[in-house]
C-alpha cells in the first residue's frame, strides 16, 4: 500500500488523484463536505470515522484494515474481539508481537485450521 511513512490524508488524495475522482465527488461519496474532505487531505483534521474510512478503501480499492491502521484506528471488530476474551487476546498479541509478515499469515492459517474454517 504506502511505505509506511505517509500520513492518511497525503495517501487518500494521491490514490484519489490516481482514479481521477474529483474532491467533490469523493466528499460526496462518503457523505463529508468538500471543506472537511480537503482539510483532512492536508491532515488538518484526523482522519474521520471507521465507516467512512471504510467507504474511502472501498472507493480507493485498497484494505480497509490498512487504511484504518493508517488512520490510527483499530477496527471495531477487532476491539470486540479483544474485550470478549481480553486477557487471552492480549496475551496472543504480546506473544505475535514481533513476527515477520510470514509467521503471522502462518499463525492466522493455522488457527483457522484450529476453527475449522
């Protein structure tokens, strides 16, 4: 997606940019006005709320969790997840922690298997 060091808003209007979507369209796509849009593409403002970050991965066609992450905030299923089991949620994620990419993606295919997903 980006190298990591790009804030949100700089990625939402170069990938806007890239589609040809005008300000005006993407503002009313995601149901925000072209003055707020325009601010956050400066990171004047934080990035707005999970749905409407979701609505902009939907548009840009990129991950929402990425984009989410981007935007400094943790997906509301995640954190549900987390506050049904929170000592053993937390406990998996201080002990993954540290892996590479390839680990997790291993971690993850395995406890599916463990579901039986």
């Amino acid at each position: 997606m980006t190298s990591g060091r790009e804030k949100f808003g700089a990625f939402i209007r170069r990938e806007r940019e890239a589609r040809e979507i005008g300000l005006r369209e993407m503002a009313k796509k995601i149901g925000v006005s072209p003055t707020y849009m325009s601010k956050v593409e400066r990171d004047e403002f934080t990035p707005p709320t999970e749905d409407k970050v979701r609505a902009i991965a939907q548009i840009l066609e990129c991950d929402p969790d990425e984009l989410l992450a981007m935007a400094g905030r943790v997906p509301s299923d995640l954190a549900d997840i987390i506050k049904r089991q929170p000592v053993e949620m937390s406990a998996l994620l201080r002990t993954a922690n540290g892996l590479s990419a390839d680990d997790l993606a291993r971690l993850s295919r395995e406890a599916g298997k463990a579901k039986g997903n």
